[in-house]
C-alpha cells in the first residue's frame, strides 16, 4: 500500500489537515470573520498564545513520552498511548482559555480552545471503547465553527462551507483507508468535533 497514490494522497490530506493546527486556523478565520479590527502586535499575540497552547506544548510533550518509552509512537495509534497525551492537552487547552480570557481576546476564541479541552475530555472517555478520531474532531469543529460564524456575522459562503464539507469527507477516507480509524471511530469523532464547537459559537 506505501507509495502508491492514494497512500501518497491520504497521508498528505492527514499532516495537512492535523487536529492540532485547526484551532490555530480557526482562529484566524474568527479573527477575519468579527467584525471589529484588531491590531496587527494583538493578532501575533493571539495567534501565538494558541498556536503554543493547543499545538506546539502537545507536540513537544507527546516526543518527549516516545522517547522515555511512556507511549509506543507519536502517531498515538495505540488507544493506551493517547490518554496522557489528552490529559496534558486537555489542561493546556484550559490554560490557553485562561490566558486568552485575561486578555481579553474575543469569546469566540476562548469558546474554541474550552471546546477542544472539551473534545479531549470526551475522547480520553471513549478510550476503553474506541478510539474516536482526533482528526475528523478536528476539520468538523472548524466546519462547526464556519458555520456558527456565518450565523452570528454572515461572515461565511457557501462555496467554501461545500469545500470545507469535501475536506471533511475526504480527511474521512484517509483516515479510514490508513487503517487509523474504523467508521464508527471517524463518525464519533465527527459528531463530536462538530456539535461541540457549533453548539459553543452559535449560543
């Protein structure tokens, strides 16, 4: 299977689309989409203080338990390797919320990163059971975020609510033909990744 296209393809769609960059991504488009201006020096901040907190501090402790031995891989593709991993990106996540929350960043931001402290609590729940997908949590809260976005500001278009609908659907099949995830892994995550942050932005 290695090398073939479709292999090619499904791992690009999978580094491209990771769970850990979308709230860094959602942020930017919330950014873009209120209808106040910020400042250049308080977008940077913003953007750093999630991009530290929901992606770079999960990467860095989840290397550094590869090394100690602690979790087998970093691709946490064992569902024992992924409930440290969670727990520490869970608190990072709430402490991210706090920082943000102190600064004053929008509610929508904050809402986003309390959703992804969210989704880790449920998923490390599930681990028992299955493993849900990280991935399609992630893409489907972004599509939740556009969409509740759209609703509060009209700030989306159907266009790109279809595009990010075609990304979903094919960030599934990768997933699913990688062997990382069943279909009941992937709808869970899913509906998970979705209903959390829509419900969040749009209330």
């Amino acid at each position: 299977m290695k090398h073939t296209p479709k292999y090619i393809l499904a791992q690009l769609l999978s580094y491209g689309l990771h769970p850990g960059s979308l709230p860094t991504v959602g942020t930017l488009y919330i950014i873009y989409a209120l209808p106040q201006i910020f400042s250049l020096e308080s977008i940077a901040r913003m953007m750093s203080i999630v991009l530290v907190g929901t992606y770079i501090i999960p990467v860095i402790v989840i290397y550094i338990m590869t090394l100690l031995g602690i979790i087998e891989s970093v691709h946490l593709i064992n569902k024992k390797d992924r409930i440290y991993p969670y727990t520490i990106t869970t608190m990072s996540a709430l402490l991210t919320s706090r920082i943000l929350t102190s600064m004053g960043a929008p509610v929508e931001i904050i809402y986003c990163s309390l959703g992804c402290a969210f989704i880790l609590v449920v998923s490390a729940v599930l681990i028992p059971f299955f493993k849900s997908s990280a991935h399609l949590a992630g893409i489907t809260g972004f599509a939740g975020l556009y969409l509740g976005m759209n609703e509060k500001y009209g700030s989306g278009e159907f266009k790109n609510m279809l595009i990010i609908i075609l990304l979903c659907i094919a960030l599934a099949w990768a997933r699913i033909y990688l062997k990382r995830h069943t279909l009941k892994e992937v709808l869970t995550g899913s509906i998970l990744g979705f209903g959390s942050i829509y419900l969040l932005i749009s209330k």
